[in-house]
C-alpha cells in the first residue's frame, strides 16, 4: 500500500465507486457518510489523503475541512474537494476552506490518480522534513518559524503575450508581489546569479514544440538541482484531464485551466508559495541543526563528533595516495590557572583566540577540532613526518609569541601550547587503529608536557 485515504461523502453509492477505485490503484481506504464519522476514523488512523463532498447540505464540512488544517496534528493531511458545484465560487469556497485541490464530478480517473499521487509525494517530503525538525528541536535548535519574514519570487513562463498579459495581471492582483515575465525558451539559460523563483507559473496553453515541449520543461526544471525545490504551478487549456495527470505526474504542484478565476489562480500561487517557503525553511532547520551537532557552539570549530568520520575519509585517501597524513594533539599549558586566577570569561576568550589562530593558520584541507575543554585536535592530510614537525612547530610559536587579550580590565597574557603529533597512513587504517593512532599523538603531547611545556613531541612510530 502507498497510502491511506479517507473518503467522506453522504451519498453511498458515491462512497462506494470511489472507494472501488482507490482500493484498485492500492490504496488503504475508509469511508464514512458524516464529518463525525470522519474525526473518529481520524483519531483511530490517521489517513495520508481526505476525499471530501463539501457540499453536502446537512453539515458544514467546510467548517471541517478549515478544522483540519488548522489543527497541528492533521494539518499535513492532503484534502481534495470532490462533488463541489463547477462554479468559480464554489471552487474558491473549497479552496479557501484548506482543500488542496478541487475535482467536480464527473471525476476523470486518471487526473485523480495523477492528484492524489502528487499530493502524497508533497505530503511525504514535509513529513520527513518535520521529522528532521522534530529531532531538532528536541535537540534545543530552534523552531521553524509560521509567518514568512522575506518576500517570494514569481516566474512566469510564457511564449504567447497574450496569455501572459493576462495571467501576469491576475498574478500581481492576487500576490501583491512583482511578476518576472520569462520566455520558456529561455529559463534554462539563466545566469547563476540570478535568484531562483520560489514559484514558476507555467503557460502551457501553446503547442510548444508539437505538445512535447511543455513536458520536457518541467521535466527539466525538476532535475535541474538550482531549480528543482521551486514549486512549479500550469496553466493549460480548459478540459484536458489527460495532459493535466502527465503535467502532473511529471512533477508539477499544480494544474489549473486557463480560464481559471483571478481569485482561484491567486488561491493556488499563495499556497505554492508558503509550501515552497516553510519547505525552505524546514531545510534551513535541519542542515542549521546538522551543523550544530558537530560543531563547537564557543570556537566554531568541529568537534569530536565529527572527527571520527573525518579521519576514516582522510585515512582512506592516504591509502589510495600513497600519501602520509599527520594527527596533531595540542593542550593549552595551565589553562586550569587562567580560569582560577582571571576568571572563565578570559579563559574562553583564550579559547575563541587560539582557535581563530589555528584555523587562520592552517590548509584548507586540514582539519582543526576542539575534542576537550582546552584540548585540540589538527589532521593534516599529505603530510610527512618532517612536515608535520615543522608545521606542528610554527603553530606552537603562532600561539606563544602574540600575548593574548583577557577582557577589560585584565591584562594581556602570553599563553602557550603543548604539541604531540603521529604519523600514519601508508597501510590500510580501519576505526580501531585510527583510534590508536591518535592515541599515539596523546601520548606524545605528554612527553611535551613532561618535557617542560611549550614543546613539540613526536610519536615513537613517527
């Protein structure tokens, strides 16, 4: 099964054909004759897609519908509006209720199907994304925010001025936000520089290239990776269920006709663009978080977490190289005294400092890490033995020649660093002897303390 989907209408003859229908294309189905049949079917299993007569003359399932979506817990099931009068205020009506979409009957099967599994595609993306943020936020990241502080960008792609003008028009009526008019042909040669529009609405009322070309515009804009996140909304001529399931199918969020009312199109443009907006969002939280977890919230560095891994792809590529790689462990000398004399504060801003040093002051395919409280780690990838004690070196003097700032107040303090460093990577290296590895760099950054502080140690292996 792909899905779950409740279908609530009076009529149980309408249930039943709609309910034969879905269990054929191997859906999971219910169906119930009333809005508090509906919610305690909801409650029992919460379905993935509602299928809903609203306008049934007992009961105001538009009130149901509008319930649902602004309840958190059922606010991400996809709801499409069947039986409605085709009349442009009962579409908006259902629309504005929450519906994603609006189907009078007589239904054509094939655009319900391409609907149906258009909107479970859109619906899974936004549950795993939640998901994600949920971890998040459990995580203490913060939450992703409901209103939308920035503006959104709106394409619309047209060959036939006509058309355009008045989809423009309806457009800029309805979003109070500017449209960028772009010929069709000519969307996929735009420069890098210029933003991605959150929104691409697509004139799809010509034959552009013998009916063929429509298709492979969206085909390519949903594999292009600077345009595959934009929601994608077409417009095609009125009564063509046959085209409007393909579109869809193709990966279109939306299918409209052309004589579609000003109201609906801005309806349906609004709803895109806040998808597009909180999708954007979502994934800002998840990779801010991702980010978050491996890094150090004082010095920015990346933290123990991270290194593991790091290593294991460091060392893997030493192997194929041929190339030796270097592991560094640098302890601040008495830092304990900095914290107890001046206060955590200077101790900290020691911290912030020495990293900037060290990150300042290294390759950009070297890796610097704070693993412990004033212990740092660096891995310097193609790196032999002589080098890495020349480099090891000139870090220990770059920390001990510049006395450091400890606040206001306080006076400048010369700091210095113990070094220990090993040398691996010629044989193959798996977790537990990468471990040892920097076991080994541990152990020599003791003999440099042992040895009076402010020195360098190499391993015995190196």
């Amino acid at each position: 099964m792909t899905g779950r989907i409740l279908i609530v209408d009076t009529v149980p003859t309408n249930r039943i054909v709609m309910k034969v229908k879905m269990l054929a294309a191997q859906f999971a189905v219910d169906a119930c004759g009333s809005c508090d049949e509906a919610e305690a079917l909801i409650a029992k299993e919460r379905p993935d897609l509602i299928l809903i007569n609203l306008s049934d003359p007992v009961e105001d399932r538009h009130a149901f519908c509008r319930e649902l979506k602004e309840e958190p817990d059922t606010a991400s099931i996809a709801v499409i509006s069947i039986g409605v009068a085709d009349t442009a205020r009962a579409r908006f009506a259902a629309l504005d209720a929450g519906a994603d979409d609006v189907l009078p009957r007589p239904i054509n099967d094939a655009l319900l199907l391409a609907r149906i599994r258009s909107l479970l595609r859109v619906r899974n993306a936004r549950q795993e994304l939640s998901l994600r943020d949920g971890t998040s936020r459990a995580l203490g990241f913060e939450e992703v925010r409901k209103e939308f502080e920035v503006s959104a960008t709106v394409a619309l792609l047209s060959n036939a001025p006509a058309t355009g003008d008045v989809l423009c028009a309806k457009l800029e009526h309805h979003l109070t936000l500017p449209v960028v008019r772009v010929d069709s042909d000519h969307v996929l040669a735009r420069s890098a520089a210029t933003p991605v529009p959150d929104l691409f609405v697509i004139d799809g009322t010509q034959d552009l290239d013998g009916g063929s070309g429509i298709y492979r515009l969206i085909s390519d804009l949903r594999s292009r990776s600077d345009t595959r996140l934009s929601s994608l909304l077409v417009v095609l001529p009125d009564n063509q269920p046959d085209i409007a399931a393909l579109v869809l199918d193709l990966g279109a969020d939306d299918v409209i006709g052309v004589s579609v009312a000003s109201g609906e199109l801005g309806l349906r443009a609004k709803a895109l663009i806040h998808q597009k907006l909180l999708y954007d969002r979502l994934r800002n939280t998840v990779r801010d978080g991702l980010r978050a977890a491996v890094t150090d919230p004082l010095t920015g560095l990346f933290n123990r977490r991270y290194v593991q891994p790091h290593l294991a792809r460091i060392a893997a590529q030493a192997q194929s190289t041929q190339r030796e790689f270097a592991v560094m462990m640098l302890d601040i000398d008495h830092f304990k005294s900095i914290n107890d004399r001046y206060g955590h504060a200077a101790g900290d801003r020691v911290l912030v400092e020495i990293s900037r040093r060290l990150r300042e002051n290294l390759r950009s395919i070297d890796l610097v890490a704070r693993i412990g409280g004033e212990e740092f780690m660096v891995a310097m990838p193609r790196t032999c033995s002589d080098q890495a004690q020349v480099a090891a070196d000139r870090l220990r003097r770059l920390v001990s020649t510049k006395p450091f700032s400890l606040g206001p107040d306080l006076p400048y303090l010369t700091v210095t660093v113990s070094v220990g460093v090993a040398i691996g990577g010629l044989t193959r290296l798996d977790g537990v002897q990468i471990e040892a590895m920097c076991h080994q760099a541990d152990a020599a950054l003791y003999v440099a303390k042992n040895a009076g502080r402010d020195k360098v140690a190499m391993s015995d292996a190196a």
